[in-house]
C-alpha cells in the first residue's frame, strides 16, 4: 500500500517510541545536505526529517528543492534541535514530484506581497498566511452546519439560476444560450426570450432568500449556505462579483429574535475557530501585529486580533436604532470636523465610514443597528407601525462594516403588495412568493452573513480577495 503516511500535525503531537512512520509532503528548506523540512498543509509547522550523509546520492540531493514532493519512510525519535519535540530519521527517501527552484514563482524566503500572490493564486496556498487563512475558513464553514445542525433547522439548496431579483438592486449576470452576435427578437425589437434555455430572462442569484421563505413556510427553520453573484463594478477591498452567504429563514421569529439568533451565530463560529484552530490564529495575530507596526499609530488596531476575538464572544452587541445612530454620527467630532467623505441625515444609507465610525470610535464594539428608513430598504421588510421605517436590522464588525443584513419579514399580504407596487415590483412574477402570504401566512424573519466578510473578520486580513480561494472582481476572472 502506498499511502500509509501520518499526517505532520499529527506527528508533531506524537510521542517517540522509535516507532516507523511514512511523512509525505512538499520541501520548504534543506540545509548541510542532512535536515529537510517538510510540510504538507495539516499545520503551518514543519517536520524535520534527518538524513546521514553519504545516504542519498548526488542526484537525489540536487532534486531536493523547495517545493518538491518527497515521501520518506523512517523512525520517529526526540528531536536534538530547539523549535520541535520530534523528528524523523530517514531509512529511505523517494522524490515523487521535482521543482525547478529556479523558475519556482513562490520564493519563500522573500516574503512576497499580498498582491503578488493574487497574480499566482493558484501557489498562494502553499504560504503560511494562506495556509492559516484557509484552514479557519474550513473550520467556519464546518462550524456554520454544525450551528444550524444543532438547533435543527433544515439545509436547503436554493437555485443559483434564478428568474428573480431579491434585492431589486438589478446587478445581475445574465444566464443565457442564446448567440451574442445575433439572439432572437420580438417585433419591437426586445430579445426574445422565449427561444432560449429556459424560456424565459434568467440570471445568477443575488440571494437564496425568497426561495428560503418558502421553505421555512413548511420546516419552521431552515438556512442556506451557498455561491451569490453580484455584477456590481466596486473595485474595493470589501467586494467580490462572487461571494458566499450563510441565510437563514425562521418561521414563528420577530426582529428581536432574529437579533439574537444573529448574535449568537457569530459568537458560536468564532468560539468554534478559537478552539480549534488555535495556531493558526496565533500565527495571524503576529502576522497583523507585524503588519501594524507600518501603519501610523491611530491607524493602528487597539486589540490584538485573538484579543479582538475574545472580546466580542465575552460582550453583548450594542443594539441601537437607525435614528439613534444617525443622531450620534451628526453628534460626534469626525462630523463636526468635517472628516465623514459622505454626508449624514435621516434618511441616508449609512456608508462604510459612518458604521465603522460608530463600531470602532464611538462603540468599541459591535452593533446592531434596527429600524432602517423604508426608502433605502428592500420590498419584503415588514413595515413599522410609523409608517416611516422597516424592521430591518444591520450588525456592524469592526475593521469591516455592515457582516450582517436582515429583517422581520412583511407577511401582511396588503402590506407587501402595496409596497411591491410602489417599487414597482411586478406581482405577477413573483405569484409564489405571495402565496406563502395567502395560505396560512406566519410571522417569520431571517437575515444573510456574507461569509467572506466573516473569514476577514476572523482572520484579521484587510482584503476580501484574500479570503476566497479565486477571487472573481471587475476584469478578473483567472484560475
């Protein structure tokens, strides 16, 4: 049998009893010809593996390089040198992938820019900064099934070809088969669609939300964690054409439940990570903490990032309305001074700077902000008894902003409609998402984490490109 290898991590935690084993892995140094790192991803440590001189011969030594794949069989014993408990003398060594060192792209000894790996996305993952990014974005997306497993909602997978628009925001990619250089017309010149795949316009979704409102019409709870697209041309570090969301749909839920739900749920996915992917969190908190020492002093974070983590899962999110947050950014020096790039009044939506404001300066923690203006809120929010806001509800991260988006759902079926119509929302299209309002209609609430947004805040990257394994923005769509 080929594979009998123990992975580095766990041989790392193993005691030596001169016990054989098999490490496979890639070379990340070899040095006096005798001591070979090797990692292979469980762990951003590596193991040494020890070999007496005079046992490879020349050829064997000159192909192993940085990157090269070796497997080698030998005995576990205490480690000699500082930095590990063990290491693995050799009794044999097999190159089964060679790397020429010298047109290798990922030098590992100069540490390269963040911005030179997105360029070789496909290597980036062999670095320690994405090896440690990556490994808590596995563990994120775990501890989100886990949650939601736990508490017994329902995972639905909601279509990512869609004919609908959730958000009415109209950034959509289009889905189509019809030819570019000549579709299809009606008379007065509009494509037509029904020659093409499915008969009708179609686009990537924007949300799995109204499909998952009917389903939490049937399993009181359910979530969907899955691809959205955003044909939005925002060339910042907190966009993504392509991203994922985590949204659940509960029945039997008003606004104050949906809050505590929301709390909840990030507290658990953090609690979830510091437990278990303690290293690599120790890793990126010195990797910030390096990263910080460039930046000016009041650029710089007031925590550390595990500090940051555990002061968030051990306090209460501040919980504050849209007025009330309005009236303290109107009330705060930055605008005072003149400092806020957007304006501030009742009615606006609230922009990165002013929700970071209230987060990071004013706060010092995060926030849940409730009661949005109906004007700058979707259709299917349920409208407050002021007849001027929604029951809408914002949480605000430090470092990032708005991390989560929800609402108390309109289940009135008067009230939707009315507002459809005065959005201009046709009904006629969307006739099943009605229904769930005329047969048997329930109060019922949801929200939507954008999971990206999440691993950032976690991992304390500053670049969402950072965080997803192929980054799809404006004019790229490499790898």
């Amino acid at each position: 049998m080929f594979n009998k290898r123990v992975k580095v991590k766990d041989l790392l935690a193993s005691e030596p009893t001169g016990q054989e084993v098999t490490v496979m892995g890639w070379v990340r140094g070899f040095r006096n010809n005798q001591f070979i790192a090797v990692n292979d991803g469980s762990t951003n440590n590596n193991i040494q593996v020890v070999v007496e001189l005079g046992m490879l011969d020349e050829e064997t030594q000159k192909r192993i390089t940085q990157s090269a794949s070796i497997k080698a069989v030998g005995t576990l014993i205490a480690s000699q040198g500082k930095g590990q408990k063990v290491e693995v003398k050799a009794t044999s060594i097999e190159i089964l992938g060679d790397c020429d060192a010298e047109k290798y792209p990922l030098q590992l000894k100069n540490r390269p820019s963040l911005e030179y790996l997105r360029e070789i996305a496909h290597l980036r993952f062999r670095t320690n900064t994405f090896g440690a990014v990556f490994r808590v974005r596995h563990a994120l997306a775990f501890a989100v099934h886990k949650f939601f497993n736990e508490k017994g909602f329902v995972y639905m997978h909601t279509p990512i070809v869609t004919a609908s628009d959730a958000e009415g925001a109209g950034e959509m990619f289009r889905v189509t088969t019809l030819p570019f250089d000549n579709p299809p017309r009606n008379e007065d010149g509009t494509i037509n669609f029904k020659e093409d795949f499915f008969g009708r316009s179609t686009n990537l979704t924007v949300s799995g939300q109204l499909e998952g409102e009917l389903a939490a019409t049937a399993f009181s709870e359910i979530y969907t964690f899955g691809p959205t697209f955003r044909a939005e041309n925002s060339n910042t570090a907190r966009h993504l054409a392509e991203f994922w969301m985590i949204e659940p749909e509960m029945a039997f839920y008003d606004i104050e439940d949906n809050q505590n739900l929301a709390e909840e749920f990030i507290k658990y996915l953090i609690r979830h990570v510091m437990e278990h992917n303690r290293e690599d969190l120790e890793f990126l908190t010195q990797r910030l903490a390096e990263e910080e020492k460039q930046l000016p002093q009041d650029k710089r974070s007031e925590m550390g990032l595990i500090e940051k983590l555990e002061f968030v899962i051990n306090n209460d999110f501040e919980r504050i309305t849209y007025t009330e947050a309005i009236d303290i950014l109107l009330q705060s020096p930055a605008y005072k001074k003149k400092k806020f790039q957007y304006e501030v009044k009742w009615g606006i939506d609230m922009q990165s700077e002013h929700e970071r404001y209230l987060v990071e300066k004013h706060f010092k923690k995060p926030v849940i902000v409730t009661g949005y203006p109906k004007e700058i809120k979707a259709f299917y929010m349920r409208q407050n008894d002021d007849g001027k806001t929604v029951a809408a509800m914002d949480i605000l991260a430090p470092g990032i902003g708005e991390i989560v988006g929800g609402s108390q759902r309109e289940e009135r079926l008067d009230k939707l409609t009315q507002r459809m119509e005065e959005m201009h929302i046709p009904a006629e299209e969307l006739w099943w998402y009605l229904d769930t309002r005329r047969y048997g209609t329930v109060p019922h609430a949801g929200f939507g984490l954008g999971f990206e947004r999440m691993v950032l805040f976690v991992t304390g990257m500053t670049n969402i490109r950072d965080v997803i394994a192929f980054p799809r923005t404006p004019k790229n769509a490499e790898f």
